[in-house]
C-alpha cells in the first residue's frame, strides 16, 4: 500500500511539472566558463528584436562612407632625381619594385619604390630628351630624339655607359620590348623592329599610306607577335611582325596620346586621346570603342592598365591623376596635389596597390591605388570591420546622403571651373543640336551616339 | 592577328552585348559555348549558397528604365527575399524555450493557479522571481534597463533606488525628499532620469546627481527613445519636450494644447511618443511634426494608461481610461477598437509584454491577459479570457511592469512593490548585439560607443520606420513619347504633362468651330478671322502662358460670358431672363 502511494504522489508531481514552466536563462551558458575567456553570445534573428535595423544600418554606411573620406590620403612618397619634366615611366615585368624613369634632359634613373633608393642614375643617358624606356629581361633599353637606342645594363658597377649603342635615321619617339623573344620596336616617322644582336633594324612596318610620326608603340601581351601604334595623324595601327606590315588602321577624330594593351583581355586596347576622353578598343570591331572615359578637363597625356586588368589609370594636361573602373566611364578616383604639373606619364605597379606619376615638375610620385587604403599590418578584425563597411557603402550606395559623400571630390580651382565650363559647352552643343533637328525635315538628320562619332574611318 | 582574334572569339562570343549564362538561358547557351560547357563540368556552388526554394513575389522594378540599375535592384531584392527565406533555418539556433502553463480538460483555468502553486512547482533559480517588497513612501513606480537586469523602482515621497535585481546588488539610494513622479533608465544602468516635484534630475550609476534639467518644469512622465538617444518629458503644463541625452541640447518642445498629462509610452519599434490625455485623447508624436501625428478621441473620461504591444512590432496599443474601459486599437487602422471591456474596479494600468501577454492592474487584482485573445476582434464587451489572476492588497496599484526576457511581472502599490511569475510572458532568446542581462562591464562600454556610433538622427522618427532605404515610388509623370526622358522635354510639353499647362486657350477654338450647323470652307475661315484683332482677345493672345493666371482666366470668364449673352440675344431670350420685381406674382406652372 505504502509503495503505490508513493507511486501516485510521484506521478501528480510529474504532470504539474509539464504544465507549468518558467523562463530561466542558466548563467553557465552565457557567461565565460573560466575568467580570460570570451563572453559567449546568442543570436535571435527575428526582426522584432532589432528594432531600426534599417535605419542604423544607413548610418552605419553614412559613418563608413564618411570613414572612407577622411582616410583618403592617397599619396605615399615623391622621387625626386631629375631636373627637368619626366617624359616616360617604366616598369620592370615581374619585379614589383624597380620602375625606371627618363626626362627631358636626357636624364634616366632607375628607382627602387620600395626602399626610395635610385639603383641606376644617368644624367647624360641622350642628348635631348629620352623619349622612350623599356626593360628587357635585367637589362634596360632607351631610346632618345638623338636618333639613338642605347641598352643599358641595370647593375651599377657596370659604370655609366651603355652596352651597346643602336643608331637610327632619325628621332625616335617610343620603344617596347618583344615578351619573349629578343626583339624590340621602336617608333619614329615609321616602326621598325630590330633584334637586340644586331646593329640596324630588322624589319620596318609602315602602313602603305602613311605619312605621319608614330608618337607610341606597344607589343600585344598575349599574342606577342601583334603590335599597336598610335601617330600623328589621329591613327592607330595594328600591325603583325610575322606578315612584316599592317593590318587595319583607324582613323579618328583626335589624336591620341598614349595606348596600352589590356593585361588580362588580349584585344582591348586602351587609347589615351587629346579630346579628354579615354578610349577602349576591341580590336575585333574597331569601328566603334566599347567604353568611353568621360571626365579629365583637358587632354589624357598617359594611360595605364592596373595588372588585374579591372582598373586603369590616367593622367592628363589638366595636372591630375585619375583612376578609373573598367567598364565604368564616369566618376573616377582624382588624385591631384598643389605642386604636381601636367602629368606626363602613368603606371599602376604590379601588385596592383600603388600608382605612379611623373609630371612637368620633375617629380614621380606615389600614390596608393585606393586612396583611403591603411598601410601596413592589418589585423583580421580590422580586415572584418573594413570588409563590413565596404558592403554597406555598396548596399547604401543609393541612398542621396551616402552617394554624396561617396562621390564628392575636393577639386582644384582651374579644375573645377574647366569642368563647369565643359558641361556648359557640351550642353549648349546638345541644345543646339537639338533645335537644329526640330528645324529640319522629319527624320533628315538623327541624333548619334558619341561612340559613333569616334572614328572616322577604318582602313585596311 | 588573326590567331589572336580567333583565340579571342573562343573565350567569347564576338557579339557586341555580352551574354551572361542565366538560369533561364542556360541550356541554350550549353549547347554553342564551348568555353561554359568546359566550366560548368568542374564547378558548383557550395549546398549553402544554393536556393532552397524558388522564391515567389519578388518586385522585379519594371517601370525603371535604367537597365544596370534596375538588375542591380532585382538582384538585391531577389537577395532580401532569399535571406528572408533563410531566416526560418536560423530558428534553429534558438536554444531557450519560453515558459508555458497548460491546464488539461475543459473545467481546469490557468488563472486558478496561484503564485503559490507556479512557485512550488518551478524550479529555485526562477522562484526568486517572486518577490514581495515592503517599503515606505507611498505608491511606487518601477523601470527596467532594456535587457531586463537592473530595476530602479521611485516612490511618492521621494525614495529612489536602482538595482541589479538577479544578485540583489544595490546600486544606489537616494532619499529626495520631494514628490517624484517618475523614473527611468537612460541608454544603460550607469545613468537614470528622476521626474522631481520641479525639475527633471539625471544621476549616474551611483547616485549623484549629474543635471538638472530646468526647461523640463514639473515632469509627470519620462521616456527614454535609446535608439535616438532622445529623453521625452511630460509635465503638468502639457509641453512635450525632446532632450537630446548624447549632445545635452533641448532638441524640440510640442505644445500639446490639451492641459496636464499623466500618461506617456513609447512604440518602441518606431519610436513614437503615445499620450494619454484629460479629455480622453490619446496622441502620437514625432519630434518632427508641431502636432500630433495622430489623434485620436479613445475614451470619455481622462485617460490612465497607454501601452504598445512590443511582441506585433508596434501594431496593437491598448488604452485603459477613468472610465473604467481597457481598449485594444489597431494601430495600422484606427476605425474603432479591435476590442474593448470594462475593467473592474475602475481605472486601470497596462503594460504589455515582450510575448504579448497584456496585464492590467485595476482595484485591487492584476489580470494577465495571453496574446491570441486581445487581438482578435470581438464586438461583445466582454474581457478577453485570463490567463493569471492575483490579488493585492495594497491599493491604489500604479504600475505593472513586466521584466524583458524574464517571466515576471513587478507591481508597484501603496506598500511598496512586489513581483510575480507570469509564465510564457518573457522572451527566451535575447540577442546579445541589443541586450544582453549577461553582459559584463567591457561590453557594456563597448555598447555605449556602438550605440552612440549608430545614434539614429531624430528627424528619422516618422510612424512607419520601414520609409528608411525603400524605393521611391514609380513617377505618376507618364510621357507619351517614351523615347524622350521628362528633364529633356520643352517646357511646354512638361507642364502639359504634369497637368499644370494652360490649355483653356486651344479647348476653346474647338469648341467655337462646334456649335451650329455644318459651314462651308469659306464661312470658317471667315469666322476665324472676324474677331481676332477685338481688344481683349488681342491682350488675351498676348497673356498667353504657360501657366494658369488668375487675371486671364477672369477675363476669359468674362468673355465667355459676354458670348453667352449674345447667343441669347440671338435667340431672343434676353427678357425671359431678366429677373423682375414682378416675378413673384407670376403662376409657376
């Protein structure tokens, strides 16, 4: 009898249990097990317990796009050595460091950007200014408007004089190094390809018409056998050294000044031009550019690919340095300070992270290629933070706060005012253009895309 | 060059637009692109990066013209919606269970189980929730920080005390020696908010006084907005003012017009101000709008009690008046009550908590109230079903407060405070990036500077939160020629658009060629020219703008009129129409 009572005593017990519960958080589980260790945390996703999850998500952006400006200062380092403008910047292929540089004094200095050393310094590499640099292998070649081409070697117990001199029949204005082989070209009133072992040129490529100076020259990357120039004439030219002549020429409505191969799409060609825009090609349908870069205030001097292939940079008469999306022909990154004059020649280095400029004031100077980059040591919780606002400004980016902060620049006066004064221009044209239509018969006269207006005509 | 072009065309079709390899395209573009096909062999997304469901109902923003931004924007919203979706996964990391009381069989109530029984039957740790608190200094009121640890409890008189409640740490004491009406936590425990017989006092942690706050003149209520870092005080003079707790500045004072207040609450998923009122209003406020945003004629007697229901994200508000009713109000629609009764023993005090259960305090018993009941509709004027029941003996009861993540209800009465257990009313899972009871002295201050970091702007605070980040609507501006986007129409085709041209001027040449028979070329033209140069039309000719000016359409009128008349001239019904003295004797037929 005693035994069964119990039994049901028991049981009334278990059932009260299962009705009636309270709420009790154990401590064990929410506070850190021994004394240093992190405080354990819980999540609950709903939204009700994150009340304004919107609202301070925004500022979070506002904050970090704020973040983003006042971190933003983009220059490193100045090198100094020349002392006169610098005409052309080059970089070793596959050495992140060594960048040589050539002026119009006829002065050439190899830098280190790493230490900001000079591990080569040649007052006297030309008479006149050296118009053209290129590294082939450890070697160094230059060419100059002294009508010669002089191979230098970069160590410098090996003194002051060139290994080995290549005279040519008049000045020269360019010179790119063959990927593989040992074959260099060069560009004065025509292109010529000479071997590094002989002592005149091996071939000369012109087009059949052509009269003009070809101002650059610039060796296909992947097909290395394929080579672009850009001349006088606004042309530029597709040439092939293994068929010895050229293959397509197209000419435009300015002139260009600077072309680069993109490193990582073997047939777009990025062209510098005097109207203040960049140009890409796919030299598969060049009659029309696949992107026009729309923002410098004054002619585009020199133009480089960053080695992903996903930015570029350009630097232009109007003395600013502008870093550019691919794909993205508007709202660049400008870099521009009180002292730098009109940029003459750009690079971006090959690890991507810097920028260099050499300009009229005798200056290379670096620059980061994000301008609000930290230098140095990041730690991975700062790597988070940065990684974490970086998403918000994208996902933000469309908020009218946000987009305002993010794309306001501080620009120089001239800079500004020019720009103004350009918008004014193009707007009056647009008008004008407009009117002009609306007084004319239907349908006489359609308006054209400014990519249709580029090029002239397509010579083959 | 040709090899280079032909290893181009391999990568890629040649083609000027580039095709993406969709979800919708893909079999067609398997087939031709040989480059995909090799890819696709060697790749696959992770199981977790896959959609578990194809998702219905996500906008696609047809109407933007833009083609990058509006993919972007599908895109992005295809994201929402799939992390949405997700969002049921992650319930699996919801450790906690809430608390229940379940009663089998038809005749058994949960609201006749005691305190006594639901404390027997619970286990030690939450039993110390029962607690009975005998103090001296009339009615006391009780605040909670917003992870529930710390209690400041104020008394009539003036005792004021703040305390970590869980290990019974005094934190400070204070004897006031004034009538204090209220009392309240600002963003943590390390600061609290006394309403005083004159001013507005903040303290810290420890019990010394920091400000005075002398523009806040006889507060009755204080409300702390932490997401704002706004303190909002209502006093006898009926000036709601707004302090800015982070930068000490007065950011705004609303007159309410409408005398004394004693009741004020906050929507804490919107962070609007609700006002109970002596006529029986009840107001909502926002520090940007000089009048209430909402109002509303709730009851017919003063109001006691305002509360908002934390658990449907600030849809429901429950108000309780002198005249002895507990409404429920949507607040999405305020057509009437959703559901209203009378409670016992006459005005009463409401609080709701985080699950949804309603207390209301009246007379001298505490009804608990469970979620499904108070929000469904009902036209009867009954009380929803209890949940819990107790009695106190110590009237007037002036709070119920219900602690967050904690099933516990705190009273505040005549002889001081006492809390019971109200099973199921507290949420299980707190999130410890809002609040967290656990947190320790690094992460409180770490807290601090987030919060202040992410203080939302005050001018933000509108009645629908979600406003922040959401699309425009589509422009009811609708172009005929598709082609041309607004900003580039002349001027004159833009007003036409929006409605605002002055087309009076064209309506009118149509008509005038309408009315009378068919006329011969000649006669139309005729017509067209006689009258032309007469003076008005010519200034009318000359006044012809754009926009609507009330000179010319006076003028237009009256010309019209003069039109009418000649027509009737014509006809020969001037006489008829001419009103006489003499009418009046005439035989209406």
């Amino acid at each position: 009898m005693v035994v069964s009572d119990y039994g049901a005593h028991a049981d009334t017990i278990l059932i009260f249990q299962q009705k009636i519960s309270v709420l009790q958080h154990a401590p064990s589980e929410h506070l850190p097990s021994r004394p240093g260790d992190p405080t354990p945390v819980s999540r609950n996703l709903n939204p009700i317990m994150h009340p304004f999850a919107r609202s301070r998500e925004r500022i979070r952006a506002l904050n970090a796009a704020k973040m983003e400006r006042m971190f933003a200062k983009p220059f490193v380092d100045s090198l100094e050595g020349h002392v006169d403008a610098i005409e052309t910047l080059v970089k070793k292929p596959g050495d992140l460091s060594t960048v040589a540089s050539g002026s119009w004094d006829g002065g050439l200095i190899v830098h280190n950007i790493s230490q900001r050393s000079q591990l080569l310094n040649i007052p006297q590499a030309h008479k006149g200014k050296v118009s053209g640099l290129c590294f082939a292998s450890d070697r160094l070649l230059s060419c100059g408007v002294d009508r010669t081409v002089k191979l230098w070697s970069t160590d410098k117990s090996e003194g002051q004089k060139p290994l080995s001199v290549f005279a040519g029949k008049s000045a020269f204005n360019s010179i790119d190094h063959h990927r593989s082989d040992g074959l260099f070209a060069t560009a004065s009133n025509l292109v010529q390809i000479w071997d590094e072992t002989k002592s005149s040129p091996i071939s000369d490529l012109t087009f059949p018409t052509s009269t003009e100076t070809i101002t650059a020259v610039r060796f296909n990357l992947s097909e290395s056998s394929v080579l672009a120039s850009i001349g006088s004439d606004r042309t530029f030219t597709l040439y092939d050294i293994r068929t010895g002549k050229a293959e397509r020429r197209v000419i435009m409505q300015m002139r260009s000044n600077s072309l680069a191969w993109s490193p990582t799409f073997p047939t777009i060609l990025l062209l510098a031009s005097e109207d203040h825009n960049l140009y890409t090609f796919d030299i598969r349908h060049v009659s029309t550019p696949t992107q026009i870069y729309k923002s410098h205030v004054s002619a585009v001097m020199s133009c480089d690919w960053s080695p992903t292939g996903t930015e570029l940079v350009s630097g232009g008469w109007d003395r600013t340095v502008r870093i550019w999306h691919e794909g993205r022909g508007t709202a660049p990154e400008v870099y521009h300070t009180k002292r730098m004059q009109r940029v003459s020649s750009v690079l971006f280095t090959n690890d991507a992270r810097f920028v260099l400029s050499g300009s009229d004031d005798g200056n290379v100077r670096i620059w980061k290629a994000k301008a609000s980059e930290k230098l140095g040591v990041i730690t991975a919780r700062e790597r988070a933070a940065i990684e974490y606002r970086e998403s918000l400004k994208q996902r933000w980016q469309m908020d009218k706060q946000v987009n305002k902060i993010m794309r306001t620049r501080q620009l120089p006066k001239p800079v500004y005012s020019a720009a103004k004064l350009k918008r004014t221009m193009v707007e009056a044209e647009r008008v004008k253009d407009e009117r002009r239509r609306k007084h004319s018969r239907a349908g006489e006269t359609k308006p054209k895309a400014a990519r249709k207006k580029v090029v002239v005509v397509e010579q083959t | 060059m040709d090899a280079l072009l032909a290893k181009a065309d391999s990568l890629s079709s040649a083609s000027k637009k580039r095709r993406r390899p969709t979800q919708a395209t893909s079999n067609s573009a398997s087939t031709s692109d040989l480059t995909y096909q090799s890819l696709v062999k060697q790749t696959s997304l992770p199981k977790s990066l896959r959609p578990t469901k194809t998702i219905e109902n996500v906008p696609t923003h047809n109407h933007i013209a833009n083609k990058k931004l509006r993919n972007k924007l599908a895109r992005t919203s295809t994201h929402a919606a799939q992390s949405k979706a997700l969002l049921e996964d992650a319930e699996l990391l919801l450790t906690s269970e809430a608390g229940k009381m379940e009663v089998e069989g038809e005749m058994e109530k949960t609201w006749r189980v005691g305190q006594s029984e639901i404390v027997e039957s619970t286990g030690q740790e939450a039993a110390l929730g029962r607690k009975e608190w005998k103090l001296d200094g009339g009615p006391y009121k009780s605040r909670h920080t917003r992870n529930g640890r710390h209690l400041a409890i104020i008394g009539r008189d003036g005792h004021a005390a703040t305390f970590d409640w869980l290990t019974g740490q005094l934190h400070a004491e204070l004897q006031l020696q004034e009538t204090c009406r209220d009392i309240t936590f600002l963003h943590d425990q390390s600061h609290f908010a006394v309403a005083q017989r004159k001013y507005v006092f903040i303290y810290d942690r420890d019990g010394v006084e920091l400000h005075c706050l002398k523009a806040h003149i006889e507060p009755t209520c204080l409300e702390f907005l932490p997401y704002h870092w706004l303190l909002a005080t209502i006093g006898n003079a009926g000036y709601l003012k707004y302090q800015d707790t982070s930068t000490g500045q007065l950011l705004v004072e609303h007159r309410t017009k409408l005398g004394a207040c004693t009741t004020m609450t906050q929507n804490t998923h919107n962070a609007v101000i609700h006002l109970g009122h002596q006529n029986g209003c009840v107001t909502l406020w926002t520090p940007n709008l000089p009048h209430p945003a909402v109002q509303l004629l709730a009851h017919l007697g003063p109001v006691t009690s305002v509360a908002v229901d934390p658990s449907q994200a600030g849809r429901y508000m429950a108000t309780a008046g002198r005249d002895s009713t507990v409404k429920v109000w949507d607040c999405r629609n305020w057509k009437g009550a959703v559901r209203e009764w009378s409670a016992r023993g006459g005005s009463a005090d409401l609080d709701w908590s985080q699950r949804g259960f309603l207390a209301s305090a009246s007379g001298g018993t505490v009804n608990v109230y469970s979620t499904s009941s108070i929000h469904s509709a009902s036209t009867t004027k009954a009380p929803p079903p209890l949940y819990i029941t107790h009695p106190v003996p110590h009237r007037p009861l002036t709070s119920v407060r219900f602690t967050p993540f904690q099933d516990i209800l705190t009273i505040g009465h005549a002889a001081g405070l006492s809390s019971i257990l109200v099973p199921g009313a507290g949420e299980p899972n707190f999130d410890s990036s809002e609040a967290d009871p656990f947190e320790n002295k690094k992460t409180r201050r770490e807290r601090e500077v987030k919060a202040l970091l992410d203080k939302i702007q005050p001018d933000m605070i509108a009645l629908d939160p979600e406003f922040v980040g959401s699309l425009a609507l589509p422009s009811k501006l609708v172009t005929d020629t598709t082609s041309t986007p607004f900003a580039r129409l002349p001027r004159i085709q833009r007003l036409k658009v929006s409605g605002k041209a002055d087309e009076t001027e064209e309506v009118e040449s149509e008509v005038e060629g309408d009315h009378g028979k068919k006329e011969s070329r000649e006669e139309r033209e005729k017509r067209k020219m006689r009258g032309k140069g007469k003076s008005l039309k010519r200034y009318l000719r000359k006044q012809r703008k754009n926009v609507i000016d009330p000179t010319v359409v006076a003028i237009r009128a009256k010309l019209e009129k003069q039109k009418e008349e000649k027509r009737r001239a014509a006809a020969g019904q001037t006489e008829n129409d001419k009103p006489s003295a003499l009418d009046r004797f005439k035989r209406k037929s």
